[in-house]
C-alpha cells in the first residue's frame, strides 16, 4: 500500500500548489492567460499574479473556478447542511441554529 502523500506545511508552499494546479489546468483546457482571465472576469494583471504565486483572495480563486467549471467544487467548500452560499445565505445562516454532533 502507497502512503498518501503528504499535504504542503507553509502557506507560502500551499499557494505554489495553488498556482502550480491552475496553471496545469488552464493549460489542458488550451487557454492563454489572457483568455482565463477574461473568461474569470479578472483583470489580466491580477490573473497573471495569482498564477504565478497562488496569492490573492477566495473571490479570485472562485472566479479562477468557474470560468474553469469548477466552481462547484469550491461552493462544495461552503455548503451548510445542504444549503450553498448565495444571495441571502449570510441571513440564513445567522438564522440556523448550529448543532453539535452526536446523537440528539
């Protein structure tokens, strides 16, 4: 049996990763950058930054994601009991009660 392999320790390297794997996809899916940014809605300035570092702010990944259809495995991310985030998903969970786990 194969080790599962060790996830990266420091932010900076987990950003790599990031930058690494969207870089990756973009090239299977044969886009230029400026094609992926266009189609994320970023500017090209910012596309190309979080490409090359991973740095920027969840709003970018997601934008990354979806215009790579993707974006639901980030909404996966956020999903409350079944309920994704959204237009008035702030009230809806101020309003939801948290629940421990456990038998009850």
């Amino acid at each position: 049996m194969t080790a599962s392999p060790t996830p990266p320790t420091s932010q900076e390297t987990r950003q790599r990763l990031v930058a690494l794997r969207v870089r990756q996809f973009r090239a299977k899916l044969g886009l230029t950058q400026a094609a992926a940014a266009a189609s994320a809605g970023l500017p090209l300035r910012t596309y190309r930054r979080f490409e090359a570092s991973g740095r920027g702010n969840v709003g970018t990944l997601y934008a990354i994601a979806v215009a790579f259809g993707r974006g639901q495995m980030i909404e996966g991310v956020f999903t409350i009991w079944g309920d994704r985030v959204g237009p008035g998903s702030e009230a809806r969970a101020s309003q939801t009660p948290l629940r421990a786990a456990g038998p009850g």
